[in-house]
C-alpha cells in the first residue's frame, strides 16, 4: 500500500484502489485554492497509474462544507472567478473518470461538497448526511446539469432555488445517494465494489463509462461556459459577502 500524507488531503493506494481524504476537518474540509489545486492534481494522476476505482472521503465530522471563503476580503471578483473556474473543471474530471468514483458523505456536504458528491458515479453515505446546493443565491451556476442528471430537471430547480437542506432519506429516495452504509461495514462493501470493478480490462471499464454518459464535449464546454458567465457577471464577491451575512441574521434570529 503506497500512502501519501499531505497538508490538506491523505491518498491512499493499494491494488487499484485510491482513496483520496479530505484533511480539514477543523473547517469541515471546505474547498481552499490549495485543496482544489491538489485534489485535482490527485484525480489526475489516477487517470495514469492504474486507478480502477477512486473514493473520495472526508475527515471528521462532515465531508465537505463548500468554498473556503475565509478569506473572502483578499479576495477580487477575479480571483474568485479563477477559483470558480477551477472547481468547476475538478467536478469534470470526476465526473468524466474512465474508472469507477465512490463519495462517501456524512455530516454536511453542501454548496461545491455536494457538488462534488454529485458528480461521483456511486453516492453513499456513511450513517447520515445533509446535503444543500446554495450557490444560486450569490448568482453562482455550478454543477446544475449533474444535479439534475441525478434527480431530474424540476427537483434539480427546485432545491437549488430554495437553497433547502436535503436530508440522508431525502438524498436516497430521490437518487442523489445510492445507498446508505453503516461506519462497520464500509470496509466490506468497499472490498466488494473493488473486485467488481476489476473485473472489467482498464480500456473496456473506459469504454463502458464513455459510452453511457450520454455527454460529450459539447456538454463540458456548455457547463464551463454557464459557471463562467455566472461567476463573470460584475459584483460575485459583494454577494457572496450579503448572502453571507443574510445567512448569519438567520442564525442569529434561529431560522434555518
């Protein structure tokens, strides 16, 4: 088993499998320029090395809680359109992977976690899970294509324009998980998935993804082309700031 211990991601590597941890939990794994850099780089290399099936998991108590905007007030409508951009092609190369891809959630996965949930081919959760897609309420348009592939155009709609939270039985009753695993037998069920995944040559298992996509370049290009419009459009960084603080009066208040 090769094991590469980093600043903000753990990956793991044994016969095929790579397991790629999220290692912030003290800020729920949120998504850093630097994490998005390396869990890119990451998914990358599994394209090379021989990766039959690639989990993507998160320390602590959630799996990921979306952008790190902790330091929002550095940042310039420019920067966070980089930012936006470059999750957006993450999401892409996981979604587009010619090899099985597994999320594991608990805890909150929500805005670019979710997200990135999403875009795996199986969805399982681990225990229990929320799961909430806000991004629309600062004008940003990310992942909705994926979304409504999982669940379907109305219910993608809907749940992005409320913002609403998506329990665990919410998630699985309407497709956006797969299942749900108990924390003792994850190892199983991961051993498992494994030798089904290796059944199957590299290039067929490849074939087989590319084929039932339904989705091309076309359809990359048209999903980079709706984020960067939206995360282009003059003002990105002043509402994220108001949705910000509109989230925070509700807290304060004791709504949701």
């Amino acid at each position: 088993m090769e094991t590469t211990p980093g600043m903000e991601l753990d990956i793991r590597k044994d016969d095929g499998l790579t397991r790629i941890v999220l290692t912030r939990p003290q800020i729920g794994n949120s998504l850093s320029s630097g994490l998005v850099n390396a869990l890119t780089d990451a998914v990358s290399a599994c394209y090379e090395d021989g990766t039959r099936i690639l989990v993507i998991e998160g320390s602590g108590p959630n799996f990921c809680t979306g952008f790190d905007l902790s330091d929002l007030e550095s940042e310039t409508d420019d920067s966070l359109l980089a930012r936006f951009v470059r999750v957006e092609l993450l999401l892409q190369k996981v979604y587009y992977a010619p090899f099985l891809t597994v999320a594991l959630a608990q805890g909150r996965a929500f805005g670019a976690g979710a997200d990135l949930f999403a875009a795996c081919e199986q969805r399982w959760i681990v225990e229990s899970a929320m799961f909430s897609f806000p991004g629309a309420a600062f004008g940003l348009v990310l992942g909705t294509s994926r979304l409504a592939g999982r669940v379907g155009t109305e219910r993608a709609r809907e749940w992005i324009r409320s913002g609403q939270a998506v329990s665990a039985e919410r998630a699985l009753e309407t497709g956006l998980a797969s299942r749900i695993v108990g924390a003792s037998d994850l190892e199983a069920e991961l051993k498992s998935l494994g030798s089904d995944a290796r059944r199957l040559e590299p290039l067929t298992q490849a074939a087989i993804h590319a084929a039932s996509l339904h989705s091309g370049d076309a359809d990359r290009a048209a999903d980079l082309y709706r984020l960067t419009l939206s995360a282009a459009r003059a003002g990105i960084k002043e509402r994220i700031e108001a949705y910000r603080m509109s989230t925070r009066r509700r807290k304060q208040s004791g709504g949701d």
